[in-house]
C-alpha cells in the first residue's frame, strides 16, 4: 500500500511540473518571430532527447533484454516501425484535411496544424511507453525509482514546454490547445498507474520495456526531425539565430541527462 501512495504522490509531481512548462510559452503574446525562435530551441531539446536520451535507453533496455547483437536488431525493427507509423498518421491527417478544405493547403497555417496534430500523437506515444517504465523501476524498488521519478520531471517539463511551443504556432485555440496539453500531460501518469496494476502481478518483468521504448523512440525521431526541425527554419532570414537556439537545446538536454540521470 505504501508503494502503491508513493506511485500516486511521484505521479501527481510529474503532471504538476509537466503543466508548469505547457504553461510557460504562454505567459505573454508572442510575434511570429519570437514564436518561431521559441520552437528552434524546442527543435533543440527534442533532438537532444532523441540522441542522448531516447535511442541510447532503447538500444540499452534491448540490449539487456536480449543477446547483444539480437537485441540491437529487434530495437531498430521497433524504432523503424514508430517512424513509419507516424509519417502514415501524417500523410493520413494530410489527405483528410485537403478532402475538406477548398483553400491552399500549403500555407502556413495549414502545414503547421498538421504538424502540430502528428507532433501530438507521436509524443503521446512515447509517453504511453514513459508510464510503462515508470512503473517498471516502482516494481523494481529501492533507489531507482526516486531516480528515475526525478529525472522524469524534468523530462516531462521540457517535453511540454517544447509542445506548447509547437502549438503555438498552429491555429489551434490557446483555451484548447491547453486541453491537448492536459490530456498529453495525463498519458504518463494514468499509462503509469494501469500498466503498475498489471505488472504488479507478474513475477518477472525484465525486458518488458525495450520494444516499447525502442518504438516510442522511432514516433520521437519522425517528430523530431520531420515535423518540429525543419519548423525551426521556417523564417530563412533568422537562420542563424534559429541555429543556435537549435544548439542550446541540445546543451540543456545534455545538463539534464548528466544532473538527473533518466534511467529505465
């Protein structure tokens, strides 16, 4: 019972901290300049997680799970199969969109709906997958859990935050866009406390969540690299600030992995 209170309390924090960075891109009104530089650093920490993060626990969890070699294949079939199905979402999202819209749509507004709608699904997948580990290291008990449970927090605020940039440059609604960012923010937690039900009656539960976090990894890589990147150069006449805003998020996410180890 105990474990099962501290599983809600760790829960509650991680939601609590992802709404703080969904909330804050949207303190003040933003140009479009500053929305777009906004998402050059966002572009930043989402490649930063993709390479310092994401791939370096799936490869690893895969590794472990199986034998060497083996495990390496099954990580990259996992990671091929999530970027695959996230271009089939997008190019899904994109034709239905065009079968009922009579204007140009390859304008902005257009193209950025679209990619911030698969950013959404990409990312909800992945953290699907942050609540299968989640409770994973609770089961595993002693340490790793507060560790993990730490480094989570910190990854969940820069994920939302990144997100709520994103958003912002689609024609979403701010007050809806919001409801999206609660509901994202409520996939890890609630994911976390179904999948602790479940596990918590299994005696073995080793090498349950390489695939899972090798497929989440492939929606990451589609999103990162597909969808929020080439946003980041949107505006050619600020590519370079745009660059190095790109470059200090991937330094923000290195800090973050070497302070708050996110072990699985």
């Amino acid at each position: 019972m105990d474990t099962v209170i501290l599983f809600l309390a760790y829960s509650i924090g991680i939601l609590a901290l992802s709404m703080i960075g969904a909330f804050l891109p949207r303190i003040r009104m933003l140009s479009d300049r500053q929305i777009h530089l906004l998402v050059a650093l966002s572009a930043g920490i989402f490649v930063g997680l993709l390479f310092l993060l994401l791939l370096p626990e799936a490869f690893d969890a895969n590794i472990h799970a199986y034998d060497g070699h083996e495990g390496i294949n099954y990580a990259l079939y996992a990671i091929l199969a999530g970027f695959l199905l996230i271009m089939a979402v997008e190019i899904y999202l994109k034709h239905r969109h065009m079968s009922g819209c009579s204007c140009e749509c390859g304008s902005d507004s257009h193209s950025h709906k679209l990619t911030s709608m698969s950013s959404f699904i990409g990312l909800s997948i992945h953290a699907a997958c942050d609540g299968l580990a989640l409770a994973a290291t609770f089961l595993a008990g002693g340490e790793i859990a507060a560790i993990t449970t730490v480094g989570m927090c910190v990854h969940k605020f820069v994920v939302l935050f990144s997100l709520s940039s994103m958003l912002l440059v689609s024609d979403i609604p701010k007050r809806k866009s919001m409801f999206y960012l609660l509901g994202f923010g409520l996939i890890t937690p609630v994911a976390g406390l179904v999948f602790f039900a479940v596990l918590s009656g299994l005696s073995d539960i080793s090498g349950l969540t390489g695939i899972p976090l090798a497929f989440a990894a492939g929606t990451f890589m589609y999103v990162a690299l597909c969808d929020i990147l080439p946003e980041a150069f949107h505006r050619k006449k600020q590519d370079l600030q745009s660059f190095g805003l790109v470059i200090l998020g991937i330094a923000i996410v290195l800090a973050i992995t070497i302070i708050f180890p996110h072990t699985h």
